[in-house]
C-alpha cells in the first residue's frame, strides 16, 4: 500500500515538472507512468480467488467479533480454512494492511468510542478492547490519535457537565 502511495506521489511530481519543462522526452515519461498509474493495483486482487475472499473477509468479521480476545494467527488460518502465509499475504493484499494491524486499529477505533460515549475508565475500555497494559494502550492510542486516551475521557466528561 505505502509503495502505491509513493509511486503516486513520484507520478504527481512528474506532472508539476512537465508543467515547467516542455522536454519530449520528460512528457513521454510521463505518458508511460501515466499508464502504470491507471493500472496502478489492478493485478492484486485479481490472483484472489472469490473463496479466497469470502475466508477473508470470514478472518475480519472473526477477528471485529472477538476483538477482546481474538484468536492467534494459527487458530484463525484453521477457522477459515487457509494457511498462515497465504492468510497473512492475502489479508494485506485485500485489506492493504497486516492482519493484526487491522486488529489494532480496530480495538484503537473501539476504544476511541468507548472513551468519547460511556463512563467507563480508561483502565477499563483499555481491557474491554484487549490491552493488558495500561501503558501500552495509552502509547497505541496517543500514536493513532494524537492525544492521550485520558484527554479524550476528560473531554467526554466536561460535554457531559
């Protein structure tokens, strides 16, 4: 995913410099990425099979069910029917992240809510969402979010008075 974004930007600085150069050779280079970039990703999710989609999208479902306690990476290539390097190489390819980056996010995501809608302490929405660690959820957090999860509580409350 992130070599897709890099290859877009290279492309977009292509074009701001063929605006300022008229140079043939430059604008036929251009043309040529140009082309790549229109098939940029087509090919990735075409070697999927629809199977092996559905197992996937089974594996993500699976995973957002049991975001507390999610199985491992081998107790889900069983459940769904794939093995772990395919589960874990297709998962990215369809998803454009590895499967237990999405699993972050997801408790990251849930936590952010919990913090902004309900009562419940951080302590608490940190274990709610599978975070033995205090201090790890809080790092996590501040990484995706910018901010402390207790600033989020905090805030959460002071709307609430």
């Amino acid at each position: 995913m992130t070599t897709d974004i890099v290859e877009i930007n290279n492309f977009i600085v292509l074009i701001e410099q063929s605006n300022a150069q008229k140079d043939i050779v430059q604008r036929c280079a251009i043309d040529g990425d140009a082309v790549g970039f229109a098939f940029l990703g087509t090919d990735k999710n075409e070697r999927l099979t629809n199977e092996d989609k559905s197992k996937l999208f089974l594996a993500k479902e699976i995973m957002e069910q049991h975001i507390c306690s999610p199985p491992s990476l081998s107790e889900l290539s069983k459940l769904i029917g794939l093995n772990n390097n395919k589960l874990k190489k297709n998962f990215k390819e369809l998803f454009g992240v590895p499967v237990f980056k999405f699993l972050q996010e997801e408790r990251l995501n849930k936590a952010y809510e919990m913090l902004s809608t309900s009562s419940e302490g951080v302590q608490d929405v940190a274990w709610h969402v599978g975070y033995d660690s205090l201090s790890s959820f809080s790092n996590a957090f501040q990484s995706k979010f910018g901010v402390r999860p207790n600033e989020i509580k905090q805030q959460f409350l002071s709307n609430k008075s």
